[in-house]
C-alpha cells in the first residue's frame, strides 16, 4: 500500500514539475492591430444657382467651354495611367481634363463647342470669350476657373485597437490571452513601429471650380465647387507574431505550414503574363477616374432637373 502511494506522488510531481516547466517555458503571442479611421464623409458639392438660371435652364442647349489659363500638360496615356510617356508625338494642354468635361456635357444633352475652337477664335480674332462664344452660337459661356491636383491626410480621427492572443511558431490565433504590464507594453511597442508606416497615409483629391454665364447679357447665373477624393477603403489592420521567454517579448518568424522543399516535387509549372491596360501609373489612372467623376458630378448638377 506504501509504495502504491509512493508511486502516485512520484507521478503527481514528475506531472506538475512538467506543467511548471512548460509554463515557464518559450511562450507564443498573436498581436492583432486594427485601424480604425473616424473620417466623416465627403462633403457634397457647393453649388449656386441664381433665379435667372432656374427660369431659364430648361430652355438652354448650347455651351461654349472656356479653360482655365494653366492645365496639367499630358498626353492621354500619362494621364489615364495606362502607359508611361516615353516620347510625346503630339498633345494638347489641357486637352484631357477639358475632353472629359465636354464629354460629361454632351453626355447630359447638351450642345458643346469645343473650348479649344473658342480659344483660338479668341487669339485669331481677338475678341472677348463672350463675343466669341455668341458668334459660334452658344447661349451659355461654361468657365472652369481653376482645375486642382492635390493630397489629402488620411485619418486625421483615427485609433489603433491591440488585442493579444495565444498563438504557436506558425502564427496561428487561438484563445484571448492577458499579459504582464512589462510584457504588453512591450509588444505594444514593437507593433507601434509597424504602425507608423500606416498613420501618414494620403489620399489622392481633385478639385474644380466652375461657373457659368449667360453669353447675351454677360450675367454669372451659376457657380459650383467641389473637391472629389479618393476613397479611403477598408480600416487596416495587421499583425505581429512574439515569443515571449524570462519576462522579454520579441517578434517572432512563423514557422511555413508547407512541408519542407526537400520533400516537395515539381514537374513542370506556368506563369501567366498580361501587359495589356496595365495601368504603370496608379496615382494618375486614380486621378483620371475622380477627375471623371467629378465632371460628371458638375454636367448633372448644371442640367436641369426636370
């Protein structure tokens, strides 16, 4: 009877001796990091229009266009960014921007002249805008007063939320775990260095300036503003793998679930590839897609809501 007692106890302590050894063993951590941005949304697009345009927008089909005095000089390719300009055969200042305008104009009905005909009307004869757009029919002289590129700050009203769970050497996230002050403060620490990279992100915007006026009387019927930005997608978030041993965290490399090179085969493979459409440029095909937008934007507000 002695010795069965004696043999249990012996297991009992060779059972606790490992459990203490294991706790105060190697221990992994799944860090989890999330983004999250408080932006209110985009404000909408400020927009006058007197009573001599709401008696007469009905009745209004033809607009000369007049552009800006400096535009954004680039070739149709470098600005939807589907290719990188290497050699510039031909092109027109302020040709891209001022095409999509009279495009989403045209598209919403109405009868465009083309502000590159009103302009060298202006510089052949030189005449006024005005003179020019009534001797070419039109009844609406459309001026875009200014045409703006520019970066706005990302996440002015933002939070990082840190979460820590248990994990293992291949990274994987299992129960929600507490740590010691000394140990979360310094995995919150690593993970803040990531972070950084993150909190300075900017946001691609576009902003324009228009008005319009009656070209018999020169009066100033209708005035629109707005700056269009890029959407600023989903909240980000990240993660940072640690072991923690003695007290002290470190970042950690995960272990590849994959089963080792030497015991994988390969007989052959492919790759596909595709060049065609690619947009080399991402900042400009961006800025060709909000500066289509906003044109759009501008032509429906100005047509009359019947």
């Amino acid at each position: 009877m002695k010795s069965e007692i004696q043999l249990i106890l012996r297991i009992l302590f060779c059972v606790a001796t490992a459990s203490l050894l294991a706790a105060c063993g190697p221990r992994y951590y799944l860090v989890t990091s999330d983004f999250m941005v408080a932006d209110g949304r985009e404000a909408p697009p400020e927009i006058v229009e007197s009573p001599t345009y709401l008696s007469m927008i009905a009745d209004i089909k033809s607009l000369a266009v007049k552009a800006p005095e400096g535009c954004a000089n680039e070739t149709a390719t470098e600005s939807s960014g589907e290719a990188t300009g290497q050699g510039v055969l031909l092109k027109t200042t302020c040709g891209i921007e001022m095409a999509e305008l009279e495009r989403a104009l045209t598209k919403a009905g109405f009868r465009v002249i083309s502000w590159n005909v009103l302009h060298n009307k202006v510089v052949k004869e030189e005449i006024t805008p005005q003179a020019a757009s009534q001797d070419l029919g039109a009844e609406v002289l459309f001026q875009i007063n200014s045409l703006e590129r520019s970066l706005v700050q990302a996440g002015q009203d933002a939070r990082w939320e840190r979460r820590f769970f248990q994990s293992n050497d291949k990274g994987e996230q299992l129960n929600p775990a507490s740590l010691h002050v000394k140990e979360g403060e310094g995995l919150i620490q690593e993970i803040k260095n990531k972070e950084a990279a993150l909190t300075h992100q900017e946001r691609l915007s576009v902003t324009i300036n228009a008005s319009a006026s009656l070209v018999k009387t020169g009066e100033t019927i209708w005035f629109y503003e707005w700056t269009h930005a890029e959407a600023r997608g989903q909240d980000t978030a990240m993660q940072l793998l640690a072991i923690c041993d003695d007290g002290k965290c470190r970042e950690a490399s995960a272990k590849a679930k994959d089963p080792a090179d030497k015991d994988r085969f390969l007989s052959g493979g492919s790759e596909a590839i595709s060049k065609q459409k690619s947009a080399k440029d991402q900042q400009n095909a961006l800025y060709h897609k909000l500066l289509r937008d906003l044109v759009t934007n501008l032509a429906t507000s100005f047509k009359h809501k019947s």
